[in-house]
C-alpha cells in the first residue's frame, strides 16, 4: 500500500476507533449496572455487593456517557469533515454506545433518594402506632430476615422513638375511616393488592385481615404489608403497617406503598 493510499485510509481507521471505543465504554457501563441486579437475581451475591456495583456505575457514569456523547459527536462531524466512505456505520456504532451509557447511568440515578428529603432511619411503619397490626402468616416468611416483626425491636430501635418517628416523616399515615362496609373495603383491598402487583399471602375476612408482600424490581427486596379491616360505628377503618426485611432505614418505600394503596381505596 502506497504513502497516498495510507493517508486516505487513516481518516476511516480513526472514525473506526472512535465509534468502537464509544460502543464498547456504553455497553461496558451498561452490564455494570444490569450485573448489580443481575448477580442478587440469579443470587451469585446479595444486596450489599449489588448497591456496591450501583454504585460504581451512578459514580463513574456520567462522565462516560459524556465521553461516549463527545466521541458520536466527533464522529459524525469528522465523518462530513473528511467524507470519509461508508462513516454512516462508524457513526450509528458511535451513537449506540452513547445512548447505553445514558440508559445505563439514568438507571441507577433513578434510585437515588431525594436529597431534599431527610427521611427517618425506619423501616417499619403502622397506621395504628399504639396498637399496630399483627402479622400472622407472614411471620414463617420472616424466620430468617435481620428485622424483627417486634414494633420498635430492631435495630437499636424502641417502640417509643419510633412512633415519634413516625408521626414526624409521615403524620398523614394515619388511621383512614371509610363509609363502605367492611364487606366492601375488605374486596376494594384485595383487589389493591392485585393492582399493585404484590404477593397475596393470606385472607382472613373473618378476622379482617389481609397479608401480601411486594417485592422491588431491582434488588429483590422483599416488604411485608398486613391490612387489618374494622368496623367502628357507623365507618370502617384500615390500618396498614409495611416492614421491610432488611435495611435500617427504607428510604420512605413503606410510606409511598401505603399511599398507593390508600389512593386505591379512595377511588
């Protein structure tokens, strides 16, 4: 190959670099984010090893998606610049790795918790703070799980700073009051429950009380959510309590699962 046709060629062996370079970073920075859910869904390893490639890829993925974002743009201008044959397809690769490496770092940037929050470190939380209702059921689910069904009985935690807790974070989970009967609040719940897509563990009409858990897409975690379903005078009332299994805080997850529930019952 002559000096002239070497020239020619280098233009197109830059464009090549640069789209590959960019598709190789987006897909690198992409099946680090999806192997963090990835390894606890096929349970190579647990949470805490998940959160930690999350969180590599949140800290480092923004400034890849950038270098992927600038070697497209690069490409495609260089490829008018130089008019470089057959750039169309440096160009679409170079495209590609960026718009992964965004994928993949708007995906982990979407679990972060609101910064303006300052969310309590709880992760058990009850309508009824004086009596809260019980899980029965559940509880043989929970055998092994590091939080405790005990109210206020885990981690470090008293009944006491809970309920001040509580009504601090979430003083509008309170015991909600219905003019339905029970009969009809009972159906409306399960049916939430199917709504919402959590797991229905048991329902006792009798004794007014329904028992599911709701399993987060991501991690895996599993909450264990208890209805309990009364009637008092002419209204019924709900009481719902959500524990998480595992964690000391739950980043306010509880409290949003209780209010899409209760905005269920309230249509």
């Amino acid at each position: 190959m002559n000096t002239e046709t070497t020239k020619r060629a280098r233009p197109g062996l830059w464009l090549k670099i640069g789209g590959l370079a960019s598709l190789v970073l987006g897909l690198g920075l992409g099946l680090l984010t999806l192997a963090s859910a990835a390894g606890i869904w096929l349970r190579f390893w647990d949470f805490r090893r998940g959160f930690s490639l999350l969180g590599a890829a949140n800290q480092y993925g923004q400034w890849l998606a950038w270098a992927c974002l600038l070697l497209a743009a690069v490409t495609l201008i260089a490829s008018q610049l130089l008019k470089v044959k057959n750039a169309g397809k440096f160009v679409s690769i170079a495209a590609i790795g960026a718009l992964v490496a965004w994928i993949a770092y708007f995906i982990p940037e979407s679990f972060r918790p609101d910064e303006n929050v300052n969310y309590p470190p709880i992760h058990d939380i009850s309508t009824n703070r004086v009596n809260p209702p019980e899980f029965v059921a559940v509880a043989a689910l929970r055998a092994d799980a590091p939080n405790k069904l005990v109210y206020g009985g885990s981690n470090n935690m008293t009944s006491e700073r809970l309920i001040e807790l509580t009504n601090e974070a979430y003083p509008d989970l309170i015991t909600q009051h219905y003019s339905e009967s029970v009969n009809v609040i009972f159906e409306e719940a399960l049916a939430a429950v199917d709504d919402l897509g959590w797991e229905l563990v048991t329902q006792d009409a009798f004794a007014g009380r329904i028992e599911a858990t709701d399993t987060t897409f991501w991690f895996r975690f599993k909450d264990d959510v208890v209805i309990k379903i009364n009637q008092q005078g002419s209204d019924t009332t709900v009481d719902v309590r959500s524990v998480s299994r595992v964690g000391t805080g739950d980043v306010g997850a509880n409290a949003i699962r209780m209010r899409k529930l209760f905005a269920l019952l309230e249509n």
